[in-house]
C-alpha cells in the first residue's frame, strides 16, 4: 500500500479563518495532514519573520482530525517553525490558504499567504499559494475544492522545479461557470494608493490605507485576464528576485 504524501497546511488569515478549514478538509482526502498556521490574521505581512519578539507555539484542537498548532508568528515563521520544531520528516508538499481575496500580480509580493508558500520553497517542499477572489469572511469556498484537489494531486505526481512555486487564484463564480485552468504569467499590475488622513479624539492626525487596482497589461496570457474571463489562473513564481537580462548590460557601466 502506498504511503500516503505528509503535507502541510498554512495560511495568513488565522487558524480559524473558513479558507483554511476548507483546505484542510481537501488535503485531508489526499494525505496526512499537519496544520501550523497563525493564532490571527497576518495578511499583506509580505515575508516578514519575527526576530525581535518571542514566538508562541500551542497545540489546538479545534476539530480533532489532525494535529494543529497555532503559532503567534507570521506565516513564513509558521513554515520554519514547522520544518525545524514539529515535523520528523520534510513534508511532500506545502499549501497555503485558502486566501480571502486576490493575491494576483503584483499582490504576490504583499501576500502572507504566497511568503508561506515561498518559505516552504526556499526550504526544498513543493509549495502552493491558494487565493479565492472574494475578501468576505463568510465566502463560499465549495467551488474550489475540486480545483484545489486537482491541481495539488499534479503537483505530487509531477513535482515543481527547483525554486519554483505556484501561485493559484480561482474566480468568485459557481464551480459549473468555471471555464478550466490556466498556467499563465502574473500580469503587469499595480496598486494607485491613496491615504485617507484623519485625526483622532485626542487630536492626533493619522492614515488610512486606500487605492485602486490598475491593470496595465493587456496580454491574453496573464492571471488578470485568465480570471476576468472565468479561469483559475496558475502562475509559476520563483524566489530568486535577480533580473538575469540586465546582467549582461551592467557589465557595460563603468564601475570599477
């Protein structure tokens, strides 16, 4: 009989958020199930570690399927504390999520949920962020589970490259409006912030974070046009940041 895959479940809404209950309840149904997640909501944390305050690791049992530990730490602390402290043995596989909201384009690089994916990247473990285009805590996470149970089970079978994770986004759209999946790259987006300045009962100005989301990129093979047209988007991201096709023209620069 085979051995059924370890995997480890993480996120950056909190242990109790309803995306990560529905994520388990998937992995569940392919292997055995680890969860270290964190205690509340880290999300827009980016890959921030915690160096400069203690950590907390409790056992939960929140309900009763498999072991669970709440971690006052961010997500990426969640994946090093699983790897070094809790697991025996590397996990076959990380997944992240399921993310109340949009983590496509340039939202990757804000997410708490895709630096956990990224941590268990950079730690050797074929790693998936899962994100639902729906910010509401109570959404409806039913008409993922096939998608998610689909594109996991590939992943185990096929492995990733080296350095390389995926980012998955699925449409707020019932499962049978749902057109298929696109392997596609992350488009050329951006955040147009604003800041709402107020002042406080005692006097104090102070901000609030607003703006609006403007795509760019007009290309037919990017997450924002797969979603918008009714795609789960899967785009491959990796880790090393180096901008390879400008080495070769610095190295024309006069600096030495």
């Amino acid at each position: 009989m085979a051995k059924r895959p370890l995997i480890l479940v993480t996120n950056d809404d909190g242990i109790t958020a309803p995306g990560i209950r529905t994520l388990i309840s998937v992995m569940n149904t392919i292997g055995d199930v680890v969860v270290v997640a964190p205690d509340s909501p880290q999300s827009g944390m980016g890959h921030a570690i915690t160096v400069n305050a203690t950590l907390y690791l409790e056992k939960v049992n929140i309900d009763g399927k498999q072991p669970e530990y709440s971690c006052s730490g961010t997500p990426a602390d969640c994946v090093k504390l699983a790897v070094r402290e809790i697991l025996d043995r590397k996990p076959d596989i990380c997944v992240s999520g399921i993310n109340h909201g949009s983590n496509s384009s340039i939202n990757v690089i804000y997410s708490g949920t895709m630096s956990a994916a990224l941590e268990a990247g950079i730690e050797g473990i074929p790693a998936i962020g899962f994100s639902l285009l729906d910010y509401n805590w109570n959404a409806n996470f039913e008409h993922c589970k096939s998608f998610i149970e689909t594109i996991t089970r590939q992943v185990l079978e096929h492995g990733l490259p080296d350095g390389v994770v995926l980012n998955v986004n699925l449409p707020n759209l019932k499962e049978k409006d749902i057109k298929g999946i696109k392997v596609c790259r992350q488009a050329r987006a951006n955040w147009v912030e604003e800041f709402d300045k107020r002042t406080n009962p005692m006097g104090r100005e102070y901000y609030w974070l607003a703006g609006k989301f403007v795509n760019m990129d007009n290309g037919e093979d990017t997450d924002e046009w797969a979603l918008e047209h009714g795609y789960v988007s899967v785009v491959p991201v990796q880790f090393d940041l180096t901008a390879h096709h400008t080495i070769q023209s610095l190295n024309t620069w006069k600096l030495n």
